[in-house]
C-alpha cells in the first residue's frame, strides 16, 4: 500500500512538473497538443479501418447463412439487404446537399452508371455467385480488385505496367489458382460456376473503381456512395417487382434478421467508417488495413460456417495479400 501511496505521489509530481514547464515554455504544450491529436486522429483512424475491413469481409457470412437457412434467393435476399439500407443512404444524402455544388446531369450519369455497376450489378453476382462458392474463396477473389484496376488503367488510360505490377498480377493469380485447386471437388462445375460470377462480380467493382475518381472528387465521397447506393437499390428492388411475387418477401423472421444485420454491420456502418479512416490516415493507410478483410472472412466462416481452411489454401491467400500490397506499395510510392 505504501509503495502504491509513494508511486502515485511521485506520478503526480511529475505531471505538475509537467504542467509547469508547459506554462515556462508555450511552444512544448502545443507541439505536445499538436502529436497527442495526432495519434489520436491515427488510432481512430486505424479502429474504423479495421471495423470497415470485418464488416465488409461479414456480408459473404451473412449471405451464406440465409442460403443455409432457407431457399431464398439472389435478388430476393439482396432486395432486402437494400431495403434496410435504403433509409440510412437516403437520410446521408439529403442532410449533405447544402455542403457540396449542386449536381449537374453529367454528375448524374455518372452516379447512375457507377451506382448500377459498382454496387447493383457487382452486388447481384457476387450473391449469385456465394450460391456455390465458400466465402473464403469468395473474399479472396474479391480482393483481386487493385490487380484488375491496375490492368483497367493499363488498357483504357494508357498507365504503364511496371515490373512490379507483373509480379504483383502473377503473385495474387496463382495464390487464387492454389485456394481454387483447393476447394473444387472432381467434377463439380458449380464452383466453377460460382468463381466465375464473383470474378465478373469483381470486375464490375474495379470499373466503378476505375471512373469514380472523378466523380469522388467533384461530389463528394459520402453523398456520391450514399447516391449511388441508392441508384442501386432503386435497381435492385425494381428487379425484384419485374421478377418476382410479394409473397416472395415473406420469409422466417431469421432471415430478416440476416438481412438486417447485412444492411447495419457489412453495409452501412463499413462504408462510413471507410470514408472517415481514409479522412483520418490517408487511402494507402487504410487500403492496407482493408487487407485483413480476407484474413477475417476465412477465420469467421471457419468459425461460424464450420468451412475447411487448409495449408493450400492459407498459402493462396499469403499469395494474394502480397500480391494486393505490392501493388498498393508502389501506388503509394509513385504518389510521394
């Protein structure tokens, strides 16, 4: 008790010492202020990175648990997903209009193609596709975006291929061919099937990638992904009424509970707490975080989903995530 006495003692001397030197000499608080704000800026940055990172990697278990519980289908569990995400992009939108330049109708074909691409289309096959692929293979094949967006901009801007993009290419195509080789059993076409559309899943991603520069910069981060969410749930649920019966919405109470779930933790809470970590600590900060979104799927459909996870295909991941970081490296050092 005496020593517990004398420590706090002495760490109370020392914090008036502190505040003492901080009067004598203005310019040590504020540098002190200034870095204490700082770090602090930087693990809030780096929390909401890794929450947007998990909530992300979360959708492929959620989607996977419905097709498990029941004989939902695509566009019906994502018509629901969207229509619980529907009120919080709608409220995003409108309570942002004042803060940015009115929109003009080149800003709205944009948001209209890329919204219809980056997050109809590509969120309509990658739900197909989870119908016969795991989510760790799915994530996995998601995360090739930057090597796809690397040969986008190759052939429609004219960006050159460096050496280091073709190592990274070749790295993360045969980390993909290793987990695949894995996981197709003798002749079962179905996950080739499932690979193929979450590949055109991710192909779709990385062409809203690829022209969202633009818009990003002149709308605005979250009023453009709030827009353009909304463009795609338009076109989601506009699917649904052309497609299918309202009975079709009348599903057991755990699969509302799934889709709303989807919609809070692996929608709107990552795509928020993405744009804020990138405000905070930078796209390549929080680009590098994002690369446990893999990491995490396979660990939580191997926790939850009860999926194998083997040597194979723990190594085609390590080949993949360093295929993506060496590609986010040199993006990073091309900038500076």
């Amino acid at each position: 008790m005496l020593c517990q006495i004398k420590t706090c003692i002495n760490s109370e001397k020392t914090a008036i010492i502190q505040r003492i030197t901080c009067l004598h000499h203005p310019h040590i608080f504020s540098v002190t202020a200034t870095a204490t704000a700082t770090a602090t800026r930087h693990i809030e940055g780096f929390v909401l990175a890794i929450i947007a990172a998990v909530g992300f990697s979360a959708k492929a278990i959620f989607v996977k648990l419905a097709y498990q519980a029941t004989s939902i289908d695509p566009i019906t569990l994502l018509s629901l997903r969207m229509a619980f995400s529907v009120p919080a992009f709608l409220f995003v939108a409108f309570s942002r209009r004042g803060r940015h330049p009115p929109l003009n109708p080149h800003d709205w074909l944009l948001i209209c193609a890329l919204g219809l691409i980056g997050y109809y289309l590509s969120s309509l096959l990658d739900f197909m596709g989870l119908q016969y692929l795991s989510a760790g293979l799915e994530r996995l094949i998601l995360f090739l975006y930057p090597t796809i967006t690397v040969l986008l901009a190759a052939i429609w801007l004219k960006h050159p291929m460096t050496r280091t993009h073709v190592v990274a290419i070749t790295l993360s195509y045969s980390g993909i061919a290793l987990a695949f080789v894995n996981e197709v059993p003798q002749g079962n076409h179905n996950t080739w099937l499932g690979a193929a559309l979450v590949f055109a899943s991710t192909l779709a991603y990385s062409i809203y990638l690829t022209g969202a520069g633009h818009a990003i910069t002149r709308i605005g981060s979250i009023r453009f992904t709030a827009l353009s969410m909304l463009v795609a749930s338009t076109a989601t649920l506009l699917q649904f009424s052309l497609t299918h019966h309202a009975s079709a919405l009348r599903q057991p109470m755990h699969i509302y509970e799934l889709a709303l779930g989807m919609a809070v933790f692996s929608t709107i809470l990552p795509v928020f707490a993405q744009s804020a970590a990138i405000r905070l600590i930078g796209p390549g900060r929080a680009a590098l975080i994002g690369s446990i979104g893999p990491v995490s799927t396979i660990f939580m459909a191997w926790l939850i989903l009860h999926e194998n996870v083997s040597l194979t295909q723990l190594l085609g991941s390590a080949l993949v995530l360093t295929g993506v970081w060496l590609i986010g490296r040199k993006q990073r050092i091309t900038k500076h």
